[in-house]
C-alpha cells in the first residue's frame, strides 16, 4: 500500500526542480501521505518556503488528494499560516536538535544582532524576514538554513552573513543571471551545431 502511494507521489512530483519541495516531500513521507496529516505538511511547507504561496497549496492538496478548497480553506483558517511574502529575502534556521547541537542558535543570535530581527520578525525595510523551523529532514548537513530558495548545509553564522550581505547587495542575483545567460549560450551553440 505504502508502495502505491510512493509510486503515486514520484508520478506527480513536482516539476520545478526547487528543492525546497523534497523538505516538504519529506514529511509528506514521515505521515505516509495520510490527509490528517495537512496541518504538519503545511507548518513544514511554511518553515521552508517562509509563506503558502499558491503553488505549493496545490502541490500539497495534490499530493495528499485533498479538495484545494480544502487545504485554502485551512491555510487561511489558522494565523500562523501566511499566504503572502514577507520580506524580499527569507531566512530560516532550522532548530531541530542536529542543528542545534551544532550550534543553529549562534546563526539566529547573529541575525539578531546584525539585522536586529528575532525570528518570526521582518526588518523596518521590507528586505529581510527571519524564521526558525523544525528539522527540515536533513540532519546529515546540519545546521541546515534555508535562503529564499536555497538550501544550504553546515553553515556558520559567519557564512550565513555573508551569505544574506551578497544577496542584499545583488550580488547573488547578478550571479543567477549571469549564469542563466552562460546556460542559454551553450544551448544556442549545441543547436548550433545540431
Ligand atoms: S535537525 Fe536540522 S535538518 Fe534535522
């Protein structure tokens, strides 16, 4: 049976290639898939993700065969749950005990200290919000944070800084496009010489 619903899963994973999704895949599997399980995989879908954007209530209604009216009607229902984006970059750290033990608090600490928002929190300018989750199931890399879309393992709060610093700055996004460009070159010059 277990079986089926794995199969069933791989066949509807989702597509994008953002692994954020296999954080919430994760838990999909701990709970077998089970509906009753909707209020866990969306506290994970939050922790990772920082808000339910549209996409991911579907990817979620799909996978555990919910109504979307449903799983809406919950994540709306419940305050803790946010639909919309809050600050331009997100930062979680995971606080589960493998993060922990190595040292996940000191990262919070110094993003208190540094941008002066405790978790939960977004600063005054709209750029950076800060949040904490629960083992995002991959303990091996701990302690594991998650950056708008990047999962990141065995960082420090050193690392983290510089880290949030490039992408407040532009840096990083300067470097995804950069890299976009080098990607679209290569197919031109494959179908080139096609
Ligand atoms: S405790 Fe952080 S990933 Fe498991």
């Amino acid at each position: 049976m277990v079986k089926n619903k794995s199969r069933r899963a791989a066949e509807i994973e989702h597509p994008s290639g953002d692994p954020r999704f296999n954080l919430v895949d994760r838990t999909l599997k701990r709970f077998q898939y089970q509906q009753d399980a909707l209020i866990e995989v969306l506290h994970t879908a939050q922790e990772v993700f920082g808000f339910l954007e549209d996409d991911l209530l579907i990817y979620v209604a799909r996978q555990l065969k919910l109504p979307l009216s449903w799983v809406y009607g919950v994540a709306t229902f419940y305050h803790f749950f946010s639909l919309k984006p809050q600050g331009e970059h997100t930062c979680t750290v995971c606080m589960g005990t493998a993060c922990y033990v190595k040292q996940a608090a000191e990262i919070v600490a110094m993003l208190q200290a540094e941008f002066g928002v405790a978790p939960g929190q977004t600063t005054a300018d709209d750029k950076l919000s800060v949040a904490t989750a629960r083992c995002l199931g991959s303990c091996g890399l701990a302690p594991v944070i998650v950056i708008d879309s990047d999962v990141l393992g065995r960082q420090t709060a050193d690392s983290t800084l510089a880290e949030i610093k490039a992408r407040l700055s532009g840096q990083i996004r300067a470097r995804q496009l950069e890299a976009a460009s080098a990607n679209d070159e290569v197919e031109e010059m494959e179908a080139e010489t096609l």
